[in-house]
C-alpha cells in the first residue's frame, strides 16, 4: 500500500474522530441551553387556557426565551448533522445515515416554524387578549385558543420528525459501529420517546401524565447518548493523536 493512500487514511480518520467531537459538544451545548430556557419559561396547566394565557401574557421575557430555545435545539440538530459527517469520513454509512440526515433538515424547519408561531405569534395574541374589554374579549380568546391549537399540531409533528431523526441515527450508529452500541440503542429509545409525546400532544394537547414521565426520560436519554458522543470523539483523539 502507498504512502499517499495510507496518509489519506490516516487524515479520513483524524477528520472523523475530530467531527465527533465536534457533533457530541454541539448536542450537549445545544441541550444544555435548552434546559436552561425551559427552566425559565413560564409555566402552569397548559391545557387551561385563560390561566396559561394570563401568565403568558404577563411574561415579558417570553420572545427571549424562545429564541434561546430556537437556537439550543438548533445546535443540537447541527450535531447530529456533524456526526452524520463523521459517518461519512469513516467510510460508506448505511441508508439509515442519509435519511436521518434529511429527517434532522426537516425536523428543524419545523421546529422554526413553531418557535415562530409560539414564541411570537402566541405571544402577540395573548397580550391583545388580556388587553382587550367588552365584547371584544370573547373574540381575542378565541383567536388565541386558535394560535394555541396550530402550536399543538404542530408541535405534534415536530415531536414525531425529532423521534424519527433519533431512532435512525440510532440505525445507522448500530450497522455502522462508528461508536458503541449502546450510543445506537440509547437513540433509538429516544426516538421512540419522542414519537409516542408526539402522538399524544395529537389527541391530549401540551399537558398530560405520559408527557410528564417520558419527558423526563427523553431528556435523560438525549442527555446520555450526547455525552457518550462527546466522550467517545475525544477517547479517540486521545488514543490517536494528529
């Protein structure tokens, strides 16, 4: 074997260890910031609209927060499309690596679109409103109960897409064994998770039980299998050095 072919190896390689590292902070980073948005954001029972509605509408720190939340998810998008960069420098990735990338290009217009009709649309339609008096108030609730239900369709989709970006990234991890197995299994579960919140945002709305629990296992799981991209791109890099 040449010199040359063997140096192009070894620079494939380099690229690929170095793009996993890339992909596991942008996700974790992107979380993260997540989170943190979340944690702020004004909360109460989601399905009781004139309650939700008031707090809403009192928050002044509303488009803020959203557009926090717009750009975590972002970043967390963008690394799953550095990790199916680094699928690509290993060698030929399986059919589940290109769909998952263009589930992750769709799956984040969507999410722009609800982040655009939550974090301001919502927001506009809720102040009028609170703001409004007599006989128009009846009819600025209801415009705003529309707003909410095109957040909850849409929501719905999103969560569906997300879910469906995770369980393939966690196909093509498993047929490509770019990174350990249980990295591939963690995001097929999350995947899952996301799909069965989405379905049930369908038929139940922003607030139910089943939301609650597998909320907080999607979280765990993401979180997990971030942090288990992160930590194997930089094991790499520190077992083969430039």
């Amino acid at each position: 074997m040449s010199p040359d072919i063997d140096s192009q190896r070894t620079d494939t390689a380099g690229s690929g260890r170095s793009e996993l590292t890339i992909a596991g902070g942008l996700m974790v980073v992107g979380l993260l910031l997540n989170v943190v948005m979340t944690a702020i954001h004004p909360a109460g029972e989601e399905n009781d609209h004139p309650a939700i509605f008031t707090e809403y509408a009192d928050s002044g720190a509303w488009v803020a927060i959203h557009l926090g939340q717009f750009v975590g998810v972002l970043l967390a998008l963008a690394g799953l499309l550095v990790l199916y960069r680094a699928m690509r420098a290993a060698g030929r990735p399986p059919l589940p690596a290109h769909l998952a990338a263009a589930a992750t290009v769709a799956t984040a217009a969507t999410w722009a679109v609800l982040q655009g009709l939550d974090g301001v649309g919502l927001k506009q339609a809720v102040e009028a409103w609170d703001s409004a008096s007599g006989a128009e108030k009846p009819i600025r609730f209801a415009n705003a109960e529309t707003v909410r239900w095109l957040e909850w369709g849409i929501q719905s989709y999103f969560r569906i897409l997300l879910g469906l970006t995770f369980a393939l990234f966690g196909a093509a991890i498993l047929a490509s064994r770019l990174v350990v197995g249980w990295l591939g299994w963690a995001a097929v579960l999350a995947g899952l998770f996301s799909v069965a919140i989405g379905v049930d945002v369908g038929y139940n709305g922003l607030a139910s039980g089943l939301q609650d629990a597998l909320g907080i296992a999607f979280l765990v799981v993401v979180l997990a299998f971030a942090f288990g991209v992160l930590a194997t791109g930089r094991r790499a890099r520190d077992q083969h050095p430039a």
